[in-house]
C-alpha cells in the first residue's frame, strides 16, 4: 500500500546537503589547504630533505633572536592589554546600556579602521620631531628626543593599541554573565572589597580574561604590518622574517620551515583554547 | 559590590580614570590623522603652520591614488558578492544538512580566520606564482574571498541558526515549492545576516594589506598597498588624506549598514 | 473506506530503534473536526506530520477521498496547518501573509485582494490588513494563521496545538473562534492538543494516544462514560483508582468485588471477560460519582483528611482504611456540616464505574 513517499524539506541539490558546500570546499581545499601543505613540504624538502631548515632557524642566532624576540613582543602586548583592558571591561560590565554605548562605539570604531591608517598615526606621533616628544621636551621632562619608534617601545604602544578592543571585549562578555548577587553576598560574608576582588571577582573571571590573552597572544604572533612599521631592524618578527626569507631572499626552504614554526604554534594555542575555553573565533590580521 | 556600579565607592572613580585615558588613547590618533590631513607642513609638524586640502586634492588628481582606489573597490565588491553567495550555499549546507562529518566541514570553514594570514599570503603567492596568477585580478579575488568566507559564513549561519524552519514548513504548505519558499521567506528571513556578511566582506577585502603586499604587481595595486609602500618611503601628509578617506569610508558604510538595519526592522 | 474523507491506514513511524508511531488507523468524514488526544511523546503530531507531508510513513498509507497522498509533495497536497509557534512570514504584512498561497498559486490580483478581505473578515481582524506579524499579539498572530491557512479554501485543516503557548482566558476565546470557523466554514479539522478539556469543547470525535497508538475513538461523551482502557479513563476526566482484592463475574456483564478492606460491592459493569484476566484489577470512579452511603447500603468506610471550597463545588481529600487515597466532589449547596477528620461511609453510582484489569 505504500508509494512511493516523497521528503520535501530535505536540503536540495544532493547527497543530504552536502552538495551545496561543494564550491566552498573545493576554493578552500584548492587555494588554502594544498598551498599551505605544500609550502610546509618544501620546508624539509629545500634545499634537500631533512630538518636543516629547522635547525637553522632555532640555532642561528639571527633566526633565533627573532623568535625570541617575536613571543617577546607577544607576551609583552597580551600582558599590557590585560592590565589596561580589564578596568575598562569592567566598568562596560557594570554600566548601564547607555552610558556603555558611546565607550562601544569607539572601542569598535578604532577595531574597525583601517590598520595602516592606526599604524601610520603612531608612526607620525612617535617619531623624533612628533607630537609626544614635542609635548615632553617644551615642558622639560626630557631634555632629547626619546626613540618611540623604530624599537621595541613603538612595537609594543602600537600592537597594545590594536590589540586592545580584541581584549576587551571577551573579558566584558565574561564579566557581564557573573552575577553581582555573587559579590554582594561575599560583602555580606564579610569580605573586604581587595578579599572579594581577589577570591571571587578574579577566579570568576578569569575563563574571559584567559581566553582573550590566548587569543591577543595569538594574533600578536602572527601580525605583520604593525611591527613592520614601527619596529626597526633589530625586533622583526617571525610574520616579517617570513615576507623577508620569501620575497627578498626567495629562501623557500627557511621561510616555510619559519611558516610552519608559526602555524603549528598558532594550531597548539588555538586548540588549547578551543578546549578549555570552547573559543570564539576572531582572526589574525 | 563589586560589580553594583551604585556601590562601588572609590573603585568607580579608578574605573573611569583608566576607561577615559584608553578612550583618549584609541580614539586620539585617529582623529590626529584627520587633523594633520588637513595640515599644511608636508613634515607632519603638527600643529601644522597652516590648514590646506591640498593633499586631498593631490589625492584624487595622482593617478597611482586614485587608480588604487579604483582597483581596491573593484576587488571588493567582487569579493563581497562571491564571498556572501559561497556563504549562503555553505551554510545552507551546514544548517540543514544531514551528512557526516558537519563539525569537520565547519571547523574547515573557519581556518583562514584562525591562522596567520603571513602564512597564507606566502602559500598563495608560491602557488599563483606556479600557474601565472600572481598580480591578476583573478587572484586577488581568490584570495580575498578566502579571507572573507569565514566572516561571511559565521554571520549567515547564525541568523539561519536562529531562524524557525516552521516558517518555511508553512510555506511550504501554502503551496510554494522548497526552493519557492527559501527564496520568498527564508532569504529575506535572514537579510541582516546577508548583510552583514556583506559588509564584513567588503570592508575584510577593502582593508586587507599581508596579501595584497604579496600579490601586487606594478600593475595592479591595492590601496592598501600603495600606502604601505608609501609609508615605508616618504611619510607625506597624502597618506594621512588617504588614511582618513579610510577610515570616512569606513565609518559611512557601517552607519549606512546600522541605517539600513534599522529600516529593515522597522 | 470509499465513505470516508481522509483515512489513516497502519501508519507506522520508526526513527531508528525508536518506534513513534505503531499501526494507527483512523478515517474522518467530511467536515468533521477530530482531535488527537494525548500526553507528550504519544505520536499524534508525528501523526500529524505525516499527513502534512513532513515525514515519510515507514509503513502504512494516507489517503484523502480515496486516493493516496503519499506520493505527492508537501507543497501540492493543498492541506492547510497552524502550527504551535505561530510561523508568520515576519517580513510581510499581514494582508501579504494572507495572500502568499493565492500568490503561488497564481490566482489573479482581483481575486486575491477579495479572498484575503473575505479571511480578514472571517478571524475579525478588520483594521490589520497593513501591520507586521511583531506588532500582533500572540492571539492575534494565530488568527491571521488561521486565515491565511484557509485563504486557499484547503479540504483539511491541521491544527498543532495551535493554543498551547498562549494564556488560559486568550485560549478559551479563541477555542470560540476555532468552533464558529468550523461551523462557518465546514472545513475538515484535525486538530492536536494535550489539554482535554479543548479536545472535548472543540472536536466531534477524539482519538486518544499513548505510546504510539490510538486508545480509543469516540465522541467525548463516548470516551467519558464508556472508556475502554485504564488509560482513557485516567485522561479524560477526573478519576480515582481503587485496588480490587478480588473479581468474580456475574452473568456477562456484572461483578461482584471485593475491596482490600472486605468490602463487598455488587452490580458492577463489566467490560471484559475475565478469562484471562491477569494480576491486578482496578476500578474507575468519578469524584462526582461518589455520595454519601445511606444508613441501609452498602458503603465503603473512610476518613476525611482535607475539605477543599472550590466555589461551586467542595471538593473532599479521602483516605481508605488499606490506606489508598480518592477525591470526592459534591455540589456546595450538599454540603453537610463539618466533615473534616470525620469517619464516613460513601457508595457511588455503580453503573458509572469501571473496572480495568493489566
């Protein structure tokens, strides 16, 4: 008695649904996966098979100091941002919605603009004759121009500038879901406001605060055109040792196995994160 | 008492203190660029001599500025259409597909937002540079639209996510085929999420500089690019005109996406 | 089978090991409104589903007016349905939403603009014509689904709990508006629900399920004074159970019982044969079947725990001497003196009690 019965809201185009997200497979696969594979590949293939590349890179000194000096910069700009983003996260998580919106707005304006544009203003503001050094030298802090720029300094104000909306606004969402219920019963229990702040507030916290240094990290290691613009020649990092090893130097072999260094690092934190942190995904510029 | 903004005493006051120096501190520069733009001294001595629009004028009159320009808008907007149309057939797929390995396919999706995007721009450039892509239009659009996918993808899977399938069951019911429905009420169901992958596209490829670097022939360049050789030559105010027509371009297309957004949910 | 309007024939739904729906079968004539009656998880929307065309029976046929309907996909089977979440297209109007069928199916601007005033009319929301689904209320909402669900004139209507996520007094009035449509409009209903007070103001036969199958189907009055399964009799209505020690039959339709407590009651109903009969037996009685034992009767003795003024009636919390508890309701204005923590013995009307056996 039974016909043939027909299932309509089935996804169409084929196999269960899996037909549709064939074009995005096919481009990712294509221009994203076989490319980065096959540019690892030619880290132990160049210029013959082995790890030479690898070991290179960890015991020349040139490279080494530029790993060195990249988880530097790294752990350098996650820990200030942190230090500086969460008094601000804080007070968005306690504000009501329309005195925060006018902090959102600018906090999301300055992620949104155009890189280039937020590096080159510290460029201008950093430099010898800019504005800073102006400042302290007409009011006799200084009585030189202090080097802002070009050095670890001007790397690190301008990557804690970037950085700091992407720590923010984690450490914000976090906060905002702890009850202050919580923390006025700890008041009640008797604990002074420094005693609640560090056995309540901070533990509570910390999954966001965490969470976004993993990922600030993250994107720390990767980035290429703030350090490039403002740091001189003695702190590139790994991101500008690879342009560097690839299109001046055209050393595929070193700027793959330096490629790899940085994917697989990225690939260990970001799984870190994804397992204890179950992440949200934001991207490395 | 800590996070009861009535209660906290002395803590609001350092609060603030910190909020308002890191608001100072990111919105500062931007608004300086806008200002030297508009500065006289082509050595960025601020404040400036004297105001002129000169370096707008020397903008839009230079033909490797304005070519760039050109070239960056075409780009994106290609980018934005392909990336927001694999978006939708990706997520369709994801949403409402039944085939295993979903959460492998998803997770795939994401990768270029999550790795470094120096790692991709060298692996691309090896491989455009193998089969005579490199500096082509072609290319650019590729890459970017890697780039560009995952934002595209996220935001139309969660308004499809959130959206009640029942909607499209009843129109089915009332008669109008799966693929009817999904064009009349599913789609227009999720338009916000359409746009905003669209303007996430956009603006990913309008601003993108790592790949753009790789790919640049003396051709074809980005305007990312051109700053960027700019800023590693001569630190002339024109970037500044050209910074700040950015970040203008910038802020106009999120108002008008925020505008649009309103009318759409009126 | 040639008489009836849409039948059920063995439907069977399996989603994997689990067995939703086993063997059901029913048929409806033109015109009338059938409920599917029963707890979560019973299978009726599954049902109800399938005949939509949202699931594929795993077994079994549907047909409307004789012919099968399962080969035909959802969207040409010309079957209206409300849901439980009111699936309003957000992004049109309401006259817009009233119009989407008649669009797809081509009719013409004229006659379309004059069946969605009709439909407007009909669910008495004159002055919505131009609102958005977000600016009407929940009650509202499910009108213009009603309406729009029968703008294309469907031969059934199906109905998914369409009441269930709104409050009690919006829910009665629109169980008003649901029996005047019906009677306007004479459109074959099936309707969901797990509320049988609805299913017995709204419908002309309801079918009980339980664990994938249909009890019983009947009227409501059928299902209230004749349920045929334990489970019928404890859903629709109010019900105590009693323990039965002991069963013996008199004749083929009476009993004789013995309570726990060596009571003996004679002249009960009996259903079924009681060859066969396993372990437990039951009986069914109604709270307002039970009175006051007279001095000459047999009754059975109680005490009362808790009286309960429920306005039109006083509703009494009694416990047995084995010590199972019943609820017994009179008329307030029966109401004699105190009877709190007092002994009492009560009879009831012993044709209305029924005995079940598992």
């Amino acid at each position: 008695m039974t016909t043939t019965a027909y299932k309509n809201s089935a996804p169409f185009f084929g196999t269960r649904g899996l037909g549709m997200a064939l074009p995005s497979l096919f481009l990712l696969v294509l221009f994203f996966v076989v490319p980065v594979i096959a540019l690892l590949l030619r880290s132990v293939t160049e210029p013959e098979f082995g790890l030479q590349n690898y070991r290179e890179l960890f015991l020349t000194s040139t490279y080494s100091r530029v790993l060195y000096n990249t988880f530097l910069v790294a752990g350098l700009v996650t820990s200030i941002s942190l230090f500086l983003g969460y008094p601000v996260a804080w007070l968005l998580s306690v504000l009501p919605p329309r005195k925060s919106m006018v902090i959102f707005a600018i906090i999301l304006l300055s992620m949104w603009t155009n890189l280039l544009a937020r590096t080159y203003a510290w460029m201008v503001l950093l430099q010898r004759t800019g504005v800073i050094n102006k400042f302290l030298l007409g009011y006799g802090f200084i009585s030189e121009p202090l080097p802002l720029v070009n050095n670890l300094i001007g790397v690190c104000i301008g990557m804690v500038y970037i950085m700091l909306p992407f720590i923010i606004l984690p450490m914000h969402a976090t906060l905002r879901t702890i009850d202050p219920a919580i923390l006025q019963a700890a008041a009640l229990c008797g604990a002074g406001r420094w005693q609640a702040f560090r056995r309540v507030l901070l533990p509570l916290s910390a999954s966001g605060a965490l969470s976004g240094s993993l990922m600030v990290f993250v994107m720390s290691l990767g980035y290429f055109v703030t350090p490039a613009l403002l740091g001189g020649a003695n702190n590139m990092m790994l991101a500008g040792m690879i342009s560097q090893l690839i299109q001046s130097l055209l050393n595929w072999g070193l700027g793959g196995a330096a490629a790899f260094i940085l994917l697989s690092v990225t690939l260990a934190l970001f799984a870190i994160q994804m397992r204890y942190f179950g992440g949200s995904l934001m991207g490395a510029r | 008492m800590l996070l009861s903004y009535d209660r906290m005493g002395s803590l609001k006051v350092f609060l603030w203190a910190i909020t308002l120096l890191i608001c100072l501190f990111l919105i500062v520069p931007i608004l300086f660029i806008g200002a030297l733009s508009f500065g006289s001294s082509p050595w960025l001595i601020f404040p400036p001599p004297s105001w002129t629009i000169k370096w707008y004028q020397q903008f839009f009159s230079e033909p490797r500025w304005i070519n760039a320009a050109t070239t960056s808008f075409q780009i994106a907007v290609v980018v934005m259409v392909s990336s927001v149309l694999l978006g939708l057939s990706a997520s369709f797929s994801i949403v409402r597909g039944t085939f295993p390995g979903k959460f492998l396919l998803r997770t795939l999706f994401m990768t270029p937002m999550i790795l470094p995007v120096v790692v991709f721009s060298v692996a691309i450039y090896m491989l455009f540079l193998r089969i005579g892509l490199g500096g082509t239009f072609i290319g650019f659009v590729i890459a970017h639209t890697i780039l560009a996918f995952p934002f595209a993808f996220i935001s139309i899977t969660n308004s499809l996510e959130r959206f009640d399938k029942s909607i499209e069951d009843a129109a089915i019911l009332c008669g109008a085929s799966p693929i009817q429905a999904v064009i009349k009420i599913t789609l227009p169901s999720i338009r916000l999420g359409i746009l905003s992958a669209a303007l996430f596209s956009f603006l990913i490829s309008w601003d993108e500089v790592v790949v753009a670097i790789f790919m640049a022939s003396p051709t074809l360049q980005t305007l990312p690019v051109v700053i960027w050789g700019a800023l590693r030559q001569e630190l002339t105010p024109t970037i500044a005109a050209a910074s700040s027509l950015l970040v203008l371009l910038t802020l106009a297309l999120i108002v008008f996406a925020g505008v649009f957004r309103k009318s759409l949910t009126r | 089978m040639s008489q009836s309007f849409l039948s059920v024939e063995g439907f069977k739904k399996t989603f994997g090991d689990v067995v939703a729906v086993d063997n059901v079968s029913l048929s409806l004539s033109k015109g009338e409104f059938l409920t599917f009656l029963g707890p979560s998880g019973s299978g009726k929307s599954t049902t109800l589903y399938a005949i939509a065309g949202f699931d594929i029976p795993t077994e079994g046929d549907i047909r409307i007016e004789g012919k099968s309907i399962l080969s035909i996909p959802s969207h040409k089977r010309n079957i209206g349905m409300v849901f439980q979440r009111y699936t309003l297209f957000p992004h049109l109007t309401i006259s817009e939403n009233i119009a989407f069928p008649l669009r797809v199916r081509r009719r013409s601007a004229a006659e379309i603009s004059a069946r969605v005033k009709e439909m407007i009319a009909l669910v008495r929301l004159e002055g919505f014509e131009h609102r958005m689904p977000s600016q009407l209320s929940g009650g509202q909402q499910q009108r213009v689904a009603l309406a729009r669900a029968l703008a294309y004139d469907p031969p059934v209507l199906l109905m998914d709990e369409p009441l269930s996520a709104l409050d009690k007094k919006l829910r009665d009035d629109l169980q008003i508006e649901i029996r005047r449509i019906h009677q306007q409009t004479g459109v074959t209903i099936l309707y969901v629900t797990h509320d049988q007070e609805e299913a017995l103001r709204l419908s002309d036969r309801i079918a009980v399920f339980n664990h994938g199958r249909i009890e019983q189907i009947g009227s409501g009055t059928e299902l209230y004074r004749s349920p045929k399964t334990r489970f019928v009799a404890g859903f629709v209505g109010d019900s105590n159970f009693l323990r039965v020690e002991q069963v013996s039959a008199v004749g083929r339709d009476e009993a004789i019982i013995t309570m726990p407590d060596g009571t003996l009651f004679d002249k009960i109903p009996l259903q079924h044969s009681l060859f066969g009969a396993t372990q437990t037996c039951e009986i069914m009685i109604r709270p307002q079947s039970i009175r006051l034992a007279k001095d000459d009767e047999i009754g059975l003795e109680v005490v009362v725990l808790d009286v309960t003024f429920l306005g039109e009636s006083v509703s009494l919390y009694l416990a047995t001497k084995w010590g199972e508890t019943l609820i017994m309701r009179i008329p307030e204005r029966s109401m004699i003196g105190s009877l709190a923590q007092k002994h009492i013995r009560i009879a009831w009307e012993r044709n209305e009690s029924h005995l079940f056996f598992s």
